[in-house]
C-alpha cells in the first residue's frame, strides 16, 4: 500500500496539473510533454486505466470509498483540478502574453522541448536498431502533422465527439498537442473558443436569473457541440490510456523511443519564427464569435540575426533548455538524498 501524500506533494501534483492544463490550451504545445518530463505520465496513465467495468461496478454498488481508491481518485483530481483551474486562470495569462509577446513565448517552448528531449534521451540507454527505429517513425510523423493543411469547420455532432477523442490525446501522447491537431481538423475556434464563450455566456445568464438565454438556438448549439465534445474527451481520455496503458507494459522500450522521436519532431510545431495564416474566403478575413480571426496554419521562416528582436527569442530559448535541466538537477539531488 503506497504511503499517504504530504501536504507538498499534493500542492505539488495540483501545480504540475497546471501546467499541463496550460500546455494542452496552446496550439503546438503538448500537456503529455509536461507530463512526461514532470515524471507523472505514467502514473496518469494507469489512473485512467483504472477506470473499467470493475470501478463501475464499485461504483454502482455503492462502494465510494474503495471507487475512490482504486482508481487512485485523489492522484486524478488533483492532476485534472489543476489543469481545469488553469483553463480558467494561467492559461489566460498564456493567452496574454501569446497576444503580446508571442515570438518570445514560442521560443521559451522551443526550448523547454529541446530540453525535454535531451531529459528523456539521456536516461534511454538501450538505442539497438528496432528502438532507433521507432524513434526515426516518431520524428517523421511528427514532422508530418506540423506540415499538414488545416480542414474547414464542421459542427456534425460525430464528428465533434471524434474531434473530442482526437483532441484530448494531447494529454496521453507527449509531442502531439491536442489543440493543434483540432486546427488541422477545423474545429479549433467552434469547440475552445465560440463553444466555451458559449457556455460561459449561458451560465453566466442563469446564475443571474436570464432563462431566457435558453430560448437563444445559437446557445442551445453551442451547448450541445460542447456537451458532445466532454464526452468525446472523456471517451478518449480514458480508451486511448487503456491502450497506452497496453503497449507500454509490453513494449515500453520502443513505445519510449517513439514518443522521443514524436516530442523532437513536434518542434517544427513550435519554431519561434513563424506567421500566422488566417482563413480567408472570397478576399476577406472569416472570424469567429468574438470577431477575431480565424487561424488556420503558420508559414515559417528563418531568422533575421542582426535583429536585437531575434537575441531575446535565443535568451528564451536558453533559459527553456536550462528550466527543464534545472528540474532534472533538481529531481536528482532529491532522490540522492534518499
């Protein structure tokens, strides 16, 4: 039986659950990358895995207590409380300074990759042929997503509850981000966007007393597009972990390499220097609800080295590579103490 969680471990886990809150939020980011690299994957990923017909039925019978247990509840609600307060509060901050002082963000998470790949490579060991491999096939895919042209939206009700699956991988494979692959797939503004404005637009109404906001069909859409979309991400959250949970029991060597090679491949996803491509239709700019713009690929170019600009995006990028090595210092000193 695992010994109970201190006070510092538990803030501990609800502040690595904001990060990866935060990380899942950003197009090109990857909340599994955090994971990873915070050394809490694995643990997140047998949780999920927990949740199966015997929980049910534990659940069903009234058992809470063992229900609770057995799915490692408070390991769960503190990794999803942090990320779903994040959503709320550091992700906004993210999106702040995403608007304001973006080539620098970007290259902090550049960075911080870049560091993540040297943290898992360095501890890897065993690169015999079928491992080099796999992680050959995880850079080519990788690499391939990053270069793949955005869909047009599309508000069908199963394919919603497939972008749901799809989107929350971001959280179960580290190098794939969630929110960029909903991109690809059109539907990043419909469903974290105009969908949680929406939501947030008919709770707000309620709670002051406006039923009427109710009888508005365009509510009522986005209610329904964003009730379709939760219990997708649930599906998929918890079907893609029993897989995961699967084949890195069994082939956890080679599942390792890929997932190196997806997180390296991933920084074409992330290079700093790169314009926005927004979607256009007969000569005009499409923008969502809010009257934003509607992103639907990045151009990338190299940078321009005489400008002071280009520097401060190297600092960031350093100081990414030197965060995540800091961790690992961190991490080992800790574990040399016991």
């Amino acid at each position: 039986m695992k010994a109970p969680r201190t006070l510092i471990q538990k803030i501990g886990l609800f502040l690595k659950g904001l990060a990866m809150g935060a990380a899942n939020k950003v197009p090109g980011v990857s909340g599994g990358t955090v994971s990873f690299v915070l050394s809490f994957y694995e643990e997140m990923i047998y949780s999920f895995q927990k949740i199966n017909l015997k929980a049910f039925k534990l659940l069903i019978n009234g058992r809470f207590k063992s229900f609770y247990q057995y799915i490692n509840g408070q390991f769960l609600l503190l990794i999803l409380g942090g990320s779903m307060f994040s959503y709320f509060s550091i992700s906004l901050v993210l999106d702040y300074f995403l608007q304001h002082y973006e080539l620098y963000v970007w290259s902090w998470f550049f960075g911080m990759i870049i560091g993540s790949v040297f943290y898992i490579y360095k501890d890897f060991g065993d690169w015999n042929l079928k491992n080099t491999l796999s992680f050959v096939i995880g850079v080519s895919v990788g690499v391939g997503i990053s270069f793949m042209t955005p869909a047009q939206e599309n508000d069908n009700l199963w394919f919603v509850f497939l972008c749901g699956i799809i989107g929350v991988s971001g959280m179960t494979l580290p190098g794939l981000s969630g929110s960029f692959i909903l991109i690809l797939l059109g539907n990043y503004v419909l469903l974290l966007v105009d969908s949680v404005n929406g939501l947030f637009t008919v709770i707000t109404g309620l709670l002051s007393g406006n039923f009427e906001v109710l009888d508005v069909p365009e509510n009522i859409r986005y209610l329904k597009i964003i009730t379709v979309f939760t219990a997708g991400s649930a599906f998929g959250l918890v079907s893609i972990s029993h897989v995961l949970g699967y084949v890195l029991k069994r082939w956890h060597q080679i599942v390792t390499a890929i997932i190196i090679g997806f997180i390296a491949g991933s920084l074409g996803i992330v290079w700093p220097w790169k314009k926005k491509i927004f979607a256009e239709e007969n000569g005009e700019f499409l923008v969502d609800a809010a009257g934003n713009k509607i992103l639907q690929n990045f151009e990338r170019y190299f940078p321009d080295f005489s400008n002071v600009e280009t520097w401060i995006a190297v600092f960031y990028i350093v100081f990414g590579i030197a965060l995540i090595l800091g961790i690992d210092y961190y991490d080992r000193k800790k574990h040399s103490r016991k």
